[in-house]
C-alpha cells in the first residue's frame, strides 16, 4: 500500500483515537501525521502524547498532507472550509467525521478552482468505543476513488476497530445500529449490574460481571459467524435457569424494545437532515 501523510483537523477524542489507531498499528509512523489543534495548550498535548507533529493553522495541515481527516463537530465545519480550500488538491482525500454533513455538503463546502469537480470525499460514522481500539465505522464514498484509494481510507478506520462501506443513503440507520447503540448498550450493563447488586453482589464486582458478559457475547457472535439465535439456544437448557430468564424478558416486551430505541434513533437521525 502507498505511503499516505496523514492531516487532522482536531484532534479530540475521536481524532486521538484515530491518531492513535494508525500509530499503533504501524499504518503510519509519527513523521506521518500532522495535527491541526485550536490551542497552543493543545498543541502541546498533542505533541506529548503521540509525538507527532502539531500546528494551530488549519491550512497548514490540509497543505501537507495527502488524507485530510475532518474530525470536528458539525457545527464548526463552516469556519474551516474557507481556511482550507485553497490548500487543496485534486488528487487530495478528504474524510469527514462531522454527523449528518453529507459527501455533497463537504464537497459544495471545499470547492474552489482548483479542485472543482475533482475532490475525493468520504463520510465516516465511527462510535464512541473507537477510545478503547474498538469502534464500528460506517464509510461512503463519492464517485471520485479508486479500489485502492478507498482501501487506504478503510485502513485508517479499521486500525482501531472494524470499518464497512455502506452506501450515504444507510447512514441514518448507522446512526441507530452501531453510533446511538452504545448508550443502549451501557442501560443493559447499569441494569444487570443493578440486579446483581440487589442480590448481595458488590457494585463493582457487578460491573465486571455484566460488561465481560457483554464483551464476550459479543465476541462469540464476530468470532464464531453463528446466528445470535443458535448461540442463545446454546445456554439454554431444558428446563432451566436462562430459558426462565428469556422467557421473562420476553414477557416484558425486551426484543421489542431494543428494536423501538433503535428506530427512534434512526428517525430522530432522518428528521435532522
């Protein structure tokens, strides 16, 4: 694979955490990468944390590299693109983290003479695990990559957790599978917990009990490629204490309501645009 010099325009959590994936990964080295940060305070923190180099002009870092990771809130996007359109580059990639910006609107928002009609630009949807090495990410692309150019960007995302492709028009139900989930997710594990802890456990022993549950369960369904049905079928025995256990929770309505949080997330997602 090429080569690529790597440009951040902030680099909070999730662009730490993507800094971090390509170093820890060896995708990138630390001459590799340039940050761009609001603060000299930051800047220093960046530079003591990954070693890499950091600057506090926004064109600089889009000018120096060959992939522009656009890892900002939403709303500050339109500060930043008259700082560094002119900086770009028709054959330059641009990969924006911003939620609900479509690959129209970073493209409509870059455009200059130089680049017009030419830009390379993909949408990512990570989640919030990418700070521990283990997000899901959603990409899309515009018409403009090439297989290989494409695959350089999936490596980025995929050095700090898994990465599809999905088509833009799946974005809003990313939103409510893999980028709201986690909140739904964390409710199971306080709720397990809480269980645990009304029958004589201690809390934070019932946190670990519940998240490494979790974790595995997880792990098992990635792992082992079975339906998550056969693997519950699996500790189900005749008669005895899980099947008492599904059986409640599909009395109170559990599949179907994991399915209406997950909905709501994606219409609230549908009606933002």
């Amino acid at each position: 694979m090429r080569k690529y010099k790597y440009g951040f325009i902030g680099a909070g959590n999730m662009g730490g955490a993507m800094i971090g994936g390509l170093l820890k990964s060896g995708l990138a080295g630390k001459d590799d990468i340039i940050a761009s940060v609001h603060t000299t305070e930051s800047k220093r923190r960046i530079e003591e944390e990954f070693g890499i180099a950091s600057t506090i002009s926004n064109s600089e870092a889009a000018g120096q590299s060959d992939i522009l990771i656009l890892a900002v809130k939403p709303a500050q996007l339109s500060a930043v693109f008259p700082e560094i359109s002119g900086d770009l580059e028709p054959d330059q990639i641009v990969v924006s983290v911003a939620a609900g910006k479509s690959l129209s609107d970073i493209d409509t928002g870059l455009v200059s003479v130089k680049v017009a009609g030419q830009l390379k630009v993909a949408r990512v949807m990570p989640n919030t695990p990418a700070l521990v090495g283990e997000a899901m990410s959603a990409v899309s692309f515009n018409d403009r990559f090439s297989e290989k150019e494409k695959e350089a960007v999936m490596a980025i995302f995929r050095s700090f957790g898994k990465a599809e492709e999905v088509p833009e028009s799946m974005m809003d139900v990313v939103t409510g599978v893999s980028g709201s989930s986690p909140a739904f997710i964390y409710m199971l594990i306080e709720a397990m917990a809480d269980e645990a802890v009304l029958h004589g456990m201690p809390r934070k022993q019932a946190y670990t009990f519940a998240a490494q549950s979790v974790l595995g369960s997880a792990k098992m369904v990635l792992e082992t490629g079975k339906h998550p049905g056969a693997l519950k079928d699996d500790v189900c025995s005749p008669g005895g204490t899980t099947i008492e256990g599904v059986a409640a929770l599909e009395a109170a309505g559990f599949r179907n309501a994991i399915m209406e949080g997950i909905g709501a997330a994606i219409e609230k997602s549908e009606s933002m645009e």
